[in-house]
C-alpha cells in the first residue's frame, strides 16, 4: 500500500511540472488562441505569419512555403508570446497582469493538490514533514497576499 501511494504521488509530481500538460489541455489552448486572432492563419500574409512565430520565439528558418508557416504557427499558437514582443505590439497592461494572475492561479492549485497528496500519504501513515513536491513553492499566505494585491490593483 506504500509503494502505490508513494507511486502515486511520483506521478502527481510528474504532471504537475511546469510546461508538461496533457494534448487535450494544449488542443484547448490552440483553439482559444486561433479563436482570438484577427482572421484565420490561412489569410493571413507570409509577414504576419512570422512575426506570430516571432513573438513567440519559434523559428521560422528553413521554411519556404506558405502551408509550412501556417502549419508552424497553429503548433505554436498557444504560446505565450514574450515579454519584450507585448511591449512592441503594444499590447495593454492589462494582459500582463491579467497573465499574473492567471500564473497565481495556477500556483494556488498546484498547492492545494499538494497539499491534498500530504493528506493522502498521512493516511497511509508516511510522514510527510518537510516533502516539497515540484522543487520548492512559495508560503501559502504570501501567495494569497499576491493574489489579493493583484485583484486591488484591477479594481484601480
């Protein structure tokens, strides 16, 4: 019983990683993504096509045909598109903070599913005093307190 609770909580870890999502979460993020341009990417022109896998740090070296770009950007699509490219695109602050919160959601969760795999191993009579899953976190009341700065600030 041990071995499977501690087998459990090795795989809750490894889906719990930064950057390692299921293909129906990242399916679900192209499709919002595409959703939210301006037109489709089969309209749209060579040049906007790059600067979409630009600002999003993809390479479009060794591409020549246009089926290829457009291939490559739907692939891409749902990444976030970097820091530097939303000042240049002058995109709203409010993106970016809309971002952060969604990053402190995310953190919120991740803790409480931790906390809740604590619970489970207690029960299985393993100690779990001083176990970090997922390399660190941050204090429980410091993120809340984020999260509460960040939903003043929208209120502003």
């Amino acid at each position: 019983a041990i071995c499977l609770a501690l087998l459990a909580a090795v795989m809750i870890m490894a889906e719990e990683k930064v950057g390692l999502r299921d293909e129906e979460d990242v399916s679900k993020r192209r499709e919002e993504a595409l959703s939210k341009l301006p037109k489709p990417v089969e309209e749209m022109r060579v040049k906007e096509l790059k600067d979409l896998l630009h600002q999003r740090g993809v390479s479009s070296v060794g591409i020549s045909e246009k089926a290829q770009l457009v291939e490559k950007v739907k692939e891409s699509i749902h990444l976030p598109i970097k820091r530097e490219e939303l000042k240049k695109i002058n995109m709203p602050k409010q993106v970016e903070d809309d971002e952060m919160a969604s990053i402190l959601r995310e953190l919120k969760k991740k803790q409480e599913k931790e906390n809740e795999l604590k619970e489970m191993l207690k029960k299985q009579g393993i100690n779990t005093e001083g176990i970090k899953f997922g390399g660190g976190g941050m204090d429980p009341d410091q993120l809340d307190k984020m999260i509460h700065n960040l939903e003043k600030k929208k209120e502003l």
